[in-house]
C-alpha cells in the first residue's frame, strides 16, 4: 500500500460510518414498519388466491437480512481501515490518526487535546500516514 491508498482509506472511515447510520435507520424504519404504506382507493377489493400480506411479511424479513449483512461487512471494513492505525510506529502519530479519522475531530480539537500547533498535527498526520504506507 502506498501513502495514498493509506490516505484513502483512513478517510473513507467517514463514509463507512455514514452509511452505518443510513443503514441503521433503515432497520429501525423496517422495524417500526413504516415502509409499509396504506393506500385508500375507491375500487373494489379483488379477492386473490395470493396472501399479499404473507409475501410482504416475506419481503420484509429477507430486507431485514439484507439490511444486516450489509452492515456486518461495513462494519467489518470500518475495523480493518481502523487497524491500520495500529501499524503507526509512534503512540502520538497513533492517537492522532484516531481522532482524525475514527474520531472525526477538527484540527483545533486535536491542537487542544495533544497541546500541539495545527502544522505540527498536520505534519504527525503525514508522518503516521507513511509509517502506515512502509509497514504495509
């Protein structure tokens, strides 16, 4: 991996988490059952030899499942791009790099917390970044 692809990936930790939650809400909607919607008409009830109801029970469910697996994998992904953290050889470019990028805290947040100046954290980010790209 080069120091781009690190880059990369580290930032993409952010659009994992964003689709966790889009995820999540969509179970909670599934869950709650509002994608099940009532429609009022003025025709006439069919009666039909297919239980509707049944089918968009089965639906439901194999959404639900599909919901689920797909945030096991993003979640599965999120913890990988998060262990290459670990690969930094440094403990101050390692807690850095997480609140970057697992945190997601501005630059003047991680200036207070690590009582450095915003260029140094910039250049420890860059620094972490590489000793990620040459462990790799």
């Amino acid at each position: 991996m080069n120091v781009d692809e690190v880059r990369i990936k580290l930032e993409g930790i952010k659009w994992l988490d964003e689709e966790m939650k889009g995820l999540q809400l969509e179970l909670q909607y599934l869950e709650q059952g509002l994608f099940k919607k009532s429609v009022l008409t003025q025709t006439k009830v069919q009666t039909s030899r297919v239980n509707n109801s049944e089918n968009e029970v089965v639906y439901t469910i194999k959404l639900k499942q599909d919901i689920e697996e797909r945030l096991a994998e993003i979640i599965s992904e999120r913890l990988e791009s998060s262990r290459l953290i670990d690969k930094a050889s440094n403990p101050l470019e390692r807690a850095v790099l997480r609140m970057a990028y697992v945190n997601r805290l501005e630059i003047w947040d991680i200036e207070k917390r690590v009582n450095r100046s915003k260029t140094t954290i910039y250049k420890i980010k860059r620094d972490g970044i590489e000793s990620i790209a040459k462990a790799m």
